[in-house]
C-alpha cells in the first residue's frame, strides 16, 4: 500500500512537470524507478516509456485546448520517432545495464547545457533590451509565425526519427532532445515546444512500449500506478504553464535535467 501511494505522488509530480516542460516524464521517472524504486534498468526504462502514454495523452488535449503547440510538427515528429523507437528498445535489450544509464545520462546532459545555454542568452537579451529601452525579447506564442513548406515537415520528422532511437534505447519519451531541437532549428518559443513535443512524445512511445511488453520489461504495477496519478498532474502542468515566463521555463528545464544525470551517473559510480 505505501509503495503504490508513493508511486502516485511521484506521478502527480511527474505529470505537472510534463505538462509544464512537454516531457512524456521519462527524464524523471527512470532515475525514480531505478534508484527510488530498485527497479533493473531494463526495467526502469520499459516502464517508464509505458507510463510516458497516457501521461502525454492528458497534456496533448489541454495544450491542443490552450493553443500551446503546432500540431503538424508534432505529428511529424512522432511518425518519425514511432519508427525507429522499437530500433532502440532492441539496442537496448543487447546492451549491458551500466551502457543503457550512461547512455541515459549523457543525451539528458547535452539536452541540459543547450537548454541552460539558451536561457542565458535570452537573459542577456532581456536586460540588454531593458537597458536600451526597448521590451524584452522573450518569445511569445502570439507573435511567433510557424515556418510552411514540405521542408520544414520533413525536418520535424528527421527530428523525430534520431528521439525515437535515443528514446527506446533510454526509455524515455524523446522531450528532452525534441524541445532543444525544435527551439534550434524551427526557432520555437519554449511555450510551443512544450504542448508540440508532447504530442509527438505520445506518438512514439507506442511502438516502443509494445516491444518492451512483448519482451516482458514493463512492471505493470509499477507503471499504472504512476500513470493514475500522473494523468491529473498533466492537466494541472499545462494550465500553470501560462503563469511562468519563457526565462523561468527555460531554466528550470535545464536545471532538472542537469539533476537528473547527475543522479544517474552517481548510480553508476556507487
């Protein structure tokens, strides 16, 4: 009893943060299982990608109600990623525990420097702005103006084919490489990626997740429990979104990835 009501705190938490940051809440939840919960790393990362479903379902409708996403991108994105996550979840089933969570770790890490990375530029264009008179330059949904053309599509799918890999291979839901990409290369404000990406962060832990239960990975328990709690937590995440600033979000994204592979590489060294 105690274990499943901790399972749906940790979901309650996990679910507001994907709504906040358009993460499927894999970057939290495989440290939580492995290192909270003592679950094997195959484990962790096949019912995280389970619990990544329905978590995403819930954000997706209250961004798609709230205007925060683009929704062709999304779907490119998660086409993309549904075809080559069950690629990872086979890469990761022929690898060694410790090469899957350092694997883990590294993509949060990088996903981390270039989101900190970005927020401090935009700091600096913010004070720069407020010292020149002029408003700020935070990016807004209202004024940003989604590329058109076959091009920009096909980039959103390519997006979403290198998630998918690193998505099944790590378990998690691709949210902590889409967004940065995203921002990068379609100029996205944070706001837009969040309800984007988890659109297609939803699409593409299907395939995998199908594999990992076929493989007989996911704790079944484990995954519905968080998942009850996580669903309302979506909900919650989305509406708080229009209360935090481009800046915040971008820093906070950052910083909780940075904690994340921090405490898996700790894992490791222990």
């Amino acid at each position: 009893m105690g274990a499943a009501f901790a399972f749906l705190v940790v979901g309650l938490c996990v679910g507001i943060l994907s709504g906040m940051l358009g993460i499927g809440g894999g970057t939290i939840l495989v440290p939580v299982f492995k290192l909270g919960f003592g679950l094997p790393a195959l484990g962790a990362t096949a019912t995280s990608l389970f619990t990544i479903i329905p978590t995403s379902i819930s954000g997706v409708i209250s961004h798609i109600r709230g205007g925060t996403c683009v929704p062709r991108f999304g779907i490119a994105a998660g086409i993309g990623g549904a075809l080559t996550s069950p690629v990872g979840v086979w890469l990761s089933s022929q690898s060694p525990e410790w090469a899957t969570m350092v694997a883990c770790a590294i993509v949060i890490a990088y996903s981390a420097s270039t989101m900190l990375t970005k927020a401090v530029k935009l700091m600096r264009a913010q004070r720069e702005g407020v010292a020149n008179g002029a408003p700020g330059t935070g990016a807004s949904t209202s004024s940003y103006v989604a590329p058109q053309g076959a091009r920009t599509i096909m980039l959103a799918g390519t997006i979403g084919l290198v998630a998918g890999v690193l998505s099944g291979y790590v378990g998690l839901g691709g949210g902590f490489l889409i967004i940065p990409l995203f921002m990068q290369f379609l100029h996205m404000p944070m706001k837009l990626t969040s309800g984007t990406s988890l659109m297609a962060v939803m699409m593409l832990a299907i395939p995998g997740t199908i594999t990992q239960a076929l493989l007989g990975n996911v704790n079944w328990v484990a995954g519905i429990c968080v998942a009850l709690g996580a669903v309302p937590g979506a909900v919650l995440g989305t509406k708080l979104l229009a209360r935090i600033s481009e800046l915040r979000l971008r820093f906070l994204f950052g910083a909780f990835l940075l904690v994340a592979a921090v405490l898996l590489v700790l894992d490791q060294l222990i």
